[in-house]
C-alpha cells in the first residue's frame, strides 16, 4: 500500500504516479465518486450498513418511525391535559406562575399547555420583531435566533393575527419540524445499521424525558431536525444540501454552528480516502497505528487540493456559519451592534465562554435542591451533564467519528456557557445516544434492558412534561 511509504517517499511516490499516469481531474473524480466502499475505509469506520441497507419504504416509515412517535405526543398531550384540568386548580395562588382561569379554557389549552418560559420570546419577535439595542444589558431577545420566529410570523398572520394564531403556528411548526426529524433519525439508523435498530432508535429519543420539548413552542425539535438532516445528506455524500442544512440550524440556535466541525471531518475523510485509501492491515502497536491512519489522510489531503472540484464542493462546508453571520449583520443593519447577540448573552444572560470543567466543579460544590422556581434544576442538569460526557467516550469506541464528533460539540459547547440552566434540555439534541442506546440493548436478546429504559423513561417524562404545564420555572 501507498500508506507504508515514509512522509516525503509516500507523498513524492504518489505525485509521480499520478503524473505518470496521466490522471486528471476528469479520471480521479469519477473513479472517487464510484469507489464508495474505498472512500468509508478511513479510519476503520463501518461501512457495511451504508452500502447494504435497503431503502425503506413509505409504509415501513409510517409504521416504525412516525406512527410511534406521533403516538408519544399523544400521550404528553393527554398528560399535560390532565395536569391543566386536575392539578393546576389546586396549587395556591402564585403571581409568577400560569392560573387556570387563564389557561383551562378549552380547546384554548391545546396549545396553550405549549407556551411557557423561551416560547413569548419567540411568539414575540415573530409578532413584533427584535427589541432596540437599549436592552442588551436586559434579557433581551437578541440571544434568540430568528429562523423559528420567522416559520412562526406567516401562519401566524395567515391564522388572523392574533395571540392564539401565534401560539397555534408555533406549535404546527414545532410539531411538523418534529415529524421530520423523526423520518430523518430513521433513515439514517436505518441506512447505517438495519431496520431494527432504526426504529429503536426513534423509540428512545421519543420517550426521553425532554422529548416534551419537541411539541412545545420551543427550536428544540427544528433544530434537531435539521442537524440531523445535516449528518444524514453528509453520509449520502450531499455536500451542498448537508451545508445548507447545517446553514439553517445555525439561524436557529448558536449550537447548530457547531455542526461545522463533524460536517468538515466528514468531507475532509471522505475527499482523502478517495486518493489514499487506508490500508487493510494495521500495526498492532497504536500509536503506530494511528500515526499511518493520520499519514495516510494527510496525504490524501495534499493530493485532493489537485483537484479544483474538492475546493469548490469544500465551499459547503462553510455555509454553515453563514447562518450565524446573517444574524449578525441583522444586528449592525437593525440597532448598529454586529455582535448583538454575544452581547445580549453575556450581558443580559450571565452565558460567556468558560472552562467546563470549572463550571462542574462549581455547580457540584454548590448544589441547588427544594427550590422548584429556581431556573436552575440541578439534579436533573448534573446528572444529564456526567451522563452525556460518558456518551462522548462511549460513541468513541462504538461509532464513526463524524457521530463522535457531532456529540463532543454538542455535549461541550453548552457546558461551555457558564451556566448549568437548561442543560439537560440541550442534550436532547445528542441523537447518537440513542443510537447507542439501541446498539446496546439490540445487539443481543435483551429485553430486560429494553423494557427497563421505556419505563424509566415514560415515567420521567410523564413526570416532567407535568412540571412544565404547571410553569415550574426548573424544567424551562
């Protein structure tokens, strides 16, 4: 193999072979783009679910992906139904907290049930648009991104206008972004392991405790669906669609930027290994190992540059900020503040960039327990924040690093902000945890285990899903 070559003989060797064969950028690109099984070789990454898997039909995607899912919405409906009706009658006056008689009219509390906490931030900017720059040092909506608001604003105005309009759309929105997502998951799974795993998949992620989030008036389920969707075309080799993807998710939410970084290792592995494919046997010895994987790749590098083709498809790798600098160059044109939205954040919302590791030390020396109107739930924060840190390792050994990657960014990048609030509901966003979920309760008979997590599961989120009709301020 080219890759057993020392540094400057392999690259040297390489050069010459492609001069001497007189290999152009018209015979490297097809021979890369019908070589699927050479270009998923690097780094000893599966290959065998993405050039097998047949394709799902449209009967089998009802049944096994949104049937199941529609039906845990169903059931949190039904749940934050009762808890308007049977609970919220009860509780003793308190000023800060939704009253009944505001919210039990029916069929008002359909989507009433949905809107609490971030979500008059949202409704409010798809009715009146951002505030002045004169609240940045407030709690300002500029910290909320403006692709949601923006789904909301047309059928909130086409329902006529009004605040129950509003709520209306942004929980169609909610909803129907959602559903996608769902279809996405399941091709995905479905496209890299097998059918049974796919709809575990689903499963779990729908049953998770903050899968409430995903029918609430919230970006949770838009912006996972289009992260997912970013993962999903870049697997498929979709440079563009999986850059514009990425491009909305970081309109939606700050962390949809992070997307930048599985989305470029994707294509850099992808372009390398169409040059310079991994070689079959590796040395026992790891770090030798990974110093020929790493060799081989950057070798692969050097030699796509060749190519004007793998620059230009590179450039969708760097749409995905764009969503992010669109925003801000709404901030300068509407109130003169480029970084309007850092500024809001760190001024009005106490979140600035911060070791995490300083951030858990914190929050565990100081722990916040029996205080229901605190914004921050503590337990529920610190036990999701050393739980998803282990998925980080445990996607390492069992996952293709663009998962690995994708979950890093997502885990760390919140941990990051200097505040533990709403951290559990953020890594609802980790989907390849349920993945590995599936993995581990699919890969022998376990049905103990399967049965064990829906429970757990079903039970939290039943729980939850009451403290969030309810307007308890922990679970925002």
């Amino acid at each position: 193999m080219l890759c057993l070559l020392g540094g400057r003989e392999l690259k040297s060797s390489i050069l010459s072979k492609i001069s001497d064969r007189g290999q152009s950028q018209d015979t490297l690109s097809p021979a890369c783009q019908d070589a699927p099984a050479v270009t998923e070789i690097l780094l000893s990454e599966s290959t065998t679910g993405l050039l097998i898997a047949e394709k799902p039909t449209a009967v089998e995607v009802w049944r096994e992906a949104l049937l199941p899912f529609l039906g845990t919405r169903l059931i949190v409906l039904c749940i934050g139904l009762l808890a308007t009706y049977y609970v919220l009658p009860v509780l003793v006056s308190n000023p800060r907290l939704p009253t009944f008689a505001a919210q039990g009219s029916f069929p008002q509390a359909l989507w009433l049930m949905w809107d609490r906490f971030d979500s008059g931030f949202y409704l409010d900017i798809a009715q009146h648009g951002y505030w002045a720059a004169s609240t940045l040092h407030n709690r300002s909506d500029w910290v909320f991104y403006p692709l949601y608001p923006l789904l909301i604003a047309g059928p909130g105005r086409l329902f006529g206008g009004s605040q129950n309009a509003f709520d209306i759309a942004g929980m169609v929105v909610a909803n129907v972004a959602g559903a996608v997502m769902i279809v996405y998951l399941y091709l995905l799974v479905r496209r890299e392991y097998n059918r049974k795993l796919a709809g575990r998949t689903v499963l779990y992620l729908a049953l998770f405790p903050l899968a409430f989030f995903l029918s609430a008036i919230y970006t949770e389920s838009l912006l996972l669906c289009l992260s997912i969707a970013c993962i999903y075309y870049a697997r498929q080799r979709s440079w563009w669609l999986a850059g514009l993807c990425g491009g909305l998710a970081a309109l939606a939410r700050l962390q949809g930027v992070a997307l930048i970084v599985p989305l470029a290792w994707e294509y850099l592995r992808v372009t390398s290994a169409c040059y310079v494919p991994q070689p079959e046997v590796l040395p026992r010895n790891l770090f030798q190992r990974y110093t020929l994987q790493f060799r081989c790749f950057l070798v692969g590098i050097v030699v796509a540059t060749r190519e004007l083709r793998n620059w230009l498809n590179g450039l969708a790798v760097a749409l995905v900020p764009c969503g992010l600098l669109v925003f801000m160059v709404y901030g300068q044109l509407a109130i003169g503040d480029f970084f309007a939205t850092f500024h809001a954040s760190k001024w009005g919302w106490g979140r600035q960039l911060t070791s995490p590791v300083r951030l858990l030390v914190y929050s565990l020396l100081h722990p916040i327990l029996g205080q229901p109107l605190n914004w921050n739930f503590w337990l529920l924060n610190i036990v999701a924040a050393c739980a998803f840190l282990a998925v980080i390792v445990w996607s390492y050994r069992r996952l293709p690093t663009v998962y690995t990657l994708y979950t890093a960014v997502t885990v760390l990048l919140p941990l990051s902000s200097n505040s533990l609030n709403s951290l559990a509901r953020y890594y609802l966003l980790v989907f390849p945890a349920f993945l590995l979920l599936a993995l581990w309760t699919g890969k022998t008979e376990r049905p103990h285990l399967h049965a064990f997590l829906i429970a757990c599961f079903s039970t939290l989120q039943a729980f939850l899903i009451v403290l969030f009709v309810l307007g308890i301020f922990a679970i925002a």
